[in-house]
C-alpha cells in the first residue's frame, strides 16, 4: 500500500448532522463501485451515521461530495483509522488492500465491517481475528447475500427438514465482465456460494478441487469448483466473466424436495419442487426398480428486504449489544480457506485438495 498507515489518536472529523445518544460513527474506506451501496446503508439506520468517506481517486471524491455535501471527503485514510470521533470503519476498497486497513482500523480501536473475501490468505485472517479478540472489537466480514430473504428462506427449509439430506449444492453465477484485475474469477464471484454454502450447511467441507482457464488479463476468467462434503453432498459452482448471458441460478438437491433459487426473477426467486428418485430392490437381487416422484411446485414468500440494510442493522446491533456476529472474522476466514485451496487446484489443474 502506498500510504503508510498511522496508529495513534488524530483529530476529531467534523460532522454537522445530528447524532443521538448511542449512535455509532462509521468511516467508509473506498466508494468505487460498491461504496455508495455501503454509505446510504450505515448511513441510513437509526443507530449508525456515516461521518466521513475516504477515497484516494478525486473522481470518487467528487462523486462522495455530489451525494453527500455535508459529509467529511478526504483521500488520506489515516484521518479516518485515527479520528477520535469515529467507531466503525468499513473498508470497500480492493481485497489486496484489506488487510492491512482492517489491521490499522483495529489497531486504533474502531469495529470493522470489511468487504468479501475477507483477506487474500487464511494467515491474515487469522491474525486479524486474533487482534480484534485481543482488543475486544467486531470484525463483520459483508456476505451481502446471507441476508437476503431467499437464503434466509433456504436456510428455513434446510434447517427444518423440508428437503430432507442434501445431496448437492449447484450454482452458476456468470456475466460479461466486471473483469477485476487483482483477483481472478474465482476470488470475484465465488466468496457468494462459499459463503452461502457456508451458512446453509451444517458439515464443513473437506475438499475441493478446481479448474479453469485465463483468456484476457493474466487470471482465471472462467473456472469450476467442486467441493466435497461427508456424507455425499456435493457443491459445485460455475463461475465465469465472459458468459453472454448473466445468470445466477443455484440448485439444491435433498432427498425429500429440491429447490431452484433464481435471483433474476423479480417476484419468484424461489421454487421448491416435491420431485425426487426413489430406489426399491425388487424381489431378485439384481432387480432394481426407480420410480420418480413428480408431486407440485410452488413459490415460497420471499422477504424484499435490501440485504445491506439487514446487514448494517445487524453489524451496529452487535456492536452496542456485544454479540458476535454470524458472519465474523471466523466465516471471512472459512470462505478464504477455500479459495486458497482452490487457487491450488486451479495451479495444479485440478489436483484434489484437502481442506
Ligand atoms: N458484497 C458484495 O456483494 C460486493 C459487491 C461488489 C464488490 N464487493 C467488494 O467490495 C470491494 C470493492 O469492490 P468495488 O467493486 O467497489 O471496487 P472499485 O475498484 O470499484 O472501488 C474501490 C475503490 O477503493 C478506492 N481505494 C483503493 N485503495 C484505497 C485506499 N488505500 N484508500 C482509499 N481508497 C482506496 C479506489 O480508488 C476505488 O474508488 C471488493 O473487496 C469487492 O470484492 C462486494
């Protein structure tokens, strides 16, 4: 990182909006694509306010100004990590950059909301859950869509037996572009199913294997991993920048129901099929009889709630209720895990990799 970042007690960062009794403080690192998302969202709840927004690009800066002209705009983030008057500090910026501003943020006492994937090895992971415990801070790591009412919704019928074991986790998330230049396809898209398959199902992984391919700038544009779990189940996931078509489409497979998440469809995101495989022995032992199950479907009620709202409500909740959140260091670290490993495969052209 260019600048270096200071620990210590700086200035006071001037805000003239009202803050109530208890109301958290929060300073956004990095408003490119995603920050504006994170600002209107802190900004918006009823314990928190966006005091102050640092970017080290003036067009962003300019942009930050257009929206906000009360906000404190800077390009120096070490008046942020050190303001006496700021909480939390969220960091939007690149992954390669996320460490060491979680660390600095930390080090001088503030809350981290970071961005997903939560660092670029398992080590920093780890030495940033280990400081913030030491410190007795919040680390939240953004799994934007555990909040969502469809996963919610899919985690509801996992958990009460509606589909019954799972057999297999299957998503295909593509587009044309946002190429990114310091991660590859996999470290770009797939932290969403990781961390989703993280938080639906209850076995950790133990091994993953992936395969893939750079076309344009240097890293994997297209890849395919596949993760194994006890039991049988089974993930796979389809990750790729230059599918014509965007889609993001997710199946679950359990023995009793499967379900359909497409999260382009407008009002029926999800569908839960009665359909399923059932095998009997026949009266010879070599005689097996399958007989298919196709019962109804139908659409679930899925909650329209923007998920960084639910998401920012819950960090600040946390916070001033001292409660660790679902989404910590800890699940940053597991998904990380992951793609370390299938980095490795990927290198390795698909050599299995123990988790
Ligand atoms: N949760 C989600 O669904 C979701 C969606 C998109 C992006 N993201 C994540 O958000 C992060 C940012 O992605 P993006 O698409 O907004 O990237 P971006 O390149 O559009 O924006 C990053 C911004 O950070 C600024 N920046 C970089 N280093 C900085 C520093 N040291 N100090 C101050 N400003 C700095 C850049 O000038 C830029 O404006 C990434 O980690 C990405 O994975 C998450």
């Amino acid at each position: 990182m260019a600048t270096s970042l200071s620990v210590g007690s700086g200035s006071q960062l001037p805000y003239r909006g009202d803050l109530g009794e208890g109301t958290l403080r929060v300073g956004v690192i990095g408003y490119g694509y995603w920050g504006p998302n994170i600002v209107r969202n802190f900004h918006a709840q009823e314990k928190s306010r966006v005091i102050a927004i640092c970017d080290k690009s003036a067009n962003s800066q300019r942009r930050a100004r257009q929206a906000y002209p009360d906000m404190y705009v800077t390009d120096d983030c070490n008046q942020l990590l050190t303001a006496t008057n700021v909480d939390v500090i969220a960091v939007v910026t690149p992954v390669w950059t996320h460490y060491e501003l979680a660390k600095a943020a930390l080090e001088n006492g503030k809350h981290v909301f970071v961005e997903k994937p939560f660092t670029y090895t398992a080590a920093q992971a780890e030495e940033l859950i280990e400081l913030a415990e030491r410190k007795n801070l919040k680390i939240m790591v953004d799994h934007t869509f555990l909040f969502t009412g469809a996963v919610q919704r899919m985690r509801q019928f996992i958990d009460d037996g509606t589909l019954g074991d799972l057999y297999y986790y299957d998503s295909t998330r593509v587009n044309l572009g946002l190429f990114q230049h310091d991660v590859n396809v996999m470290w770009d898209l797939a932290p969403h199913d990781l961390s989703i398959m993280d938080y639906l199902i209850k076995e950790k992984p133990d091994a993953i294997v992936a395969t893939g391919e750079q076309h344009l700038n240097g890293v994997a544009d297209i890849a395919f991993l596949t993760i194994f779990y006890p039991n049988k189940l089974i993930g796979h996931l389809n990750v790729n920048w230059l599918s014509p078509v965007k889609v993001r489409m997710t199946l679950i497979g359990g023995e009793k129901k499967m379900l359909v998440w497409n999260d382009l469809e407008a009002d029926e995101k999800l569908k839960v099929y009665d359909k399923g495989v059932e095998l009997k022995t026949g009266e010879e032992v070599y005689q097996t009889l399958v007989s298919y199950r196709t019962g109804d479907m139908w659409a679930p009620k899925v909650e329209q709630v923007e998920a960084l709202k639910a998401e920012a409500a819950y960090f600040i909740d946390c916070i001033l209720n001292n409660r660790k959140p679902f989404n910590d260091g800890e699940a940053g670290l597991r998904v990380v895990r992951m793609l370390q490993a299938a980095d490795e495969s990927l290198q390795k052209k698909g050599k299995i990799i123990q988790l």
